[in-house]
C-alpha cells in the first residue's frame, strides 16, 4: 500500500494560517519552510512567531514552497507541517481498530467546504476513522481546516493513495463496505448493518467512482420527504455518522 512521509501532517499554507498554527498552544508545529525570497516584517513576523515555539524554520525556493504546499496561487511564500496525532496511513489505523470499527471512505469529494464539514461532523460523532485518499479528494489544506473549525488537526484521519485501494484494503480487512444512494432500497435507519463496517460517500455529483462500485457489498439511501431529492454530502455524512453512532451506543440494529 502506497504511504507517504507526510501522512502524520497537515500542511497548512499562506502566512495568516501558519502565524495562527504558531500561536496556537495546542497545536505541535513539526516545521516552517519558508521561501528564500521572503524578507522584510512578513518574513520576519513568521521566524520570530517560530522562534519563539522552538520550532525550525527550513529556507528553500519559492518554486520547493509551491510544490511543497501544493497550492501555487495561495501559499505566499510560506508553509508549516502541523502534527496530527491520530493521522496515521490506512494500513496502520485497519491494524489498531477493534473489531467494532466503523469507518467513512471518502471518494471524489473535491469541495474543501465538505470535506472540512465531515472531517468535523464524524470525529464529533466519534467514527472510528475517516479515509482522506491522496488523490481525487480536496487536499487537507486551509481551506479544509477553516471548515472543520480546527478539527481536521485532530480527526482520525486513515490516508491511502486512493478510494479504490481503501475499499480493496477494507474488504480485505473484514469490512464489508456500504455507500450512499438516493435510489437504494434499503434505508440506514432499517438495514441490518454490522458492528464493523466501512461507508463510502461519494461526490454530489458523480456518485460513487466506477473503480470502488464493485466492491461495494450493500447500499443504503437517507429517506426524503417533500420532494427533496437529496440533501449535501456533508448533511448526509452527518445523518449517516449519527445514525451509526446510535447503533453503536445502544445495541440497535448492529450485528457483530
């Protein structure tokens, strides 16, 4: 399975949102890397915040920072790696979850706004873990992190390099795997769901990818009233994480 060096980091770019990572107590800042073309009070603003945390500040050029930050547009010449304490890759979190884990797989979500709204909605509903893959999900930048209210720092965030690898992983894994669907006949209030189970929610607007349908092994809809067709994938998420959550809390409709 792919890993990366920075599947224990969020990245976060841009001079406002690394001086506020640096003022922030709570928050283990890993690094800064700031271009070498930066001088003057901006610069000097950063590497004194930085000094004053301990924290090293690597110099490299502009062109290392964009890459770096993965955002040429945005990153003004500066990024900091913020410790996620329960990021961990996919791999690692399906080996320390118990046999009750229920995870969220996220595939094709590409609007920060969402993916920050079910980073924040599932970890406050206390899902066992959420699958940000690599490629082909909204990176877990600034954006995301203003979303979640600061949360994405803290989720329990499993990182593969794509949906289609964690689906293949989670049935491996024993997991049978369910994704949302406005037409599926079974309901998430009423299927029989088991106490350990991945759940795929998948872009407004192509639905699940083709490369993980074939692994999905049931599908479940959020039932609609007064004509509404669907709701936001990260209401959805919110009904699907609550709903699961409830189950778990008081033994209703879970199977081991």
């Amino acid at each position: 399975m792919d890993v990366s060096p920075k599947d224990k980091f969020v990245t976060v770019y841009g001079r406002k949102p690394v001086l506020e990572a640096l003022d922030d107590p709570r928050l283990d800042v890993d690094k800064v890397v700031l271009a070498d073309t930066a001088r003057g009070p901006a610069a000097r603003e950063i590497l004194d915040a930085a000094g004053r945390r301990g924290v090293a500040v690597q110099r490299a050029s502009a062109q290392r920072v964009k890459v770096l930050a993965g955002n040429g547009k945005q990153d003004q010449g500066v990024l900091a790696d913020v410790v996620a304490p329960r990021m961990r890759p996919l791999g690692a979190g399906l080996r320390e979850l118990g046999s009750r884990g229920c995870v969220l797989v996220l595939d094709g979500i590409t609007t920060p706004a969402n993916v920050g709204m079910i980073l924040r909605t599932a970890t406050a509903a206390g899902m066992d873990g959420i699958v940000v893959p690599r490629r082909g999900v909204a990176s877990l930048d600034p954006l995301v992190v203003k979303a979640s209210a600061g949360v994405a720092f803290r989720a329990p965030v499993l990182r593969c390099a794509t949906a289609a690898e964690a689906v293949v992983a989670l049935r491996e894994a024993g997991y049978p795997v369910f994704a949302l669907d406005a037409d599926a006949r079974s309901s998430v209030y009423s299927a029989d769901l088991p106490a350990r189970a991945a759940f795929v929610l998948g872009s407004e607007t192509a639905g699940i990818s083709p490369d993980v349908r074939p692994h999905v092994t049931g599908w479940l809809s959020i039932p609609m009233a007064a004509g509404v067709e669907s709701l936001n994938v990260a209401s959805a998420a919110a009904v699907l994480c609550f709903e699961v959550v409830r189950r778990r809390t008081t033994g209703a409709g879970a199977r081991s």
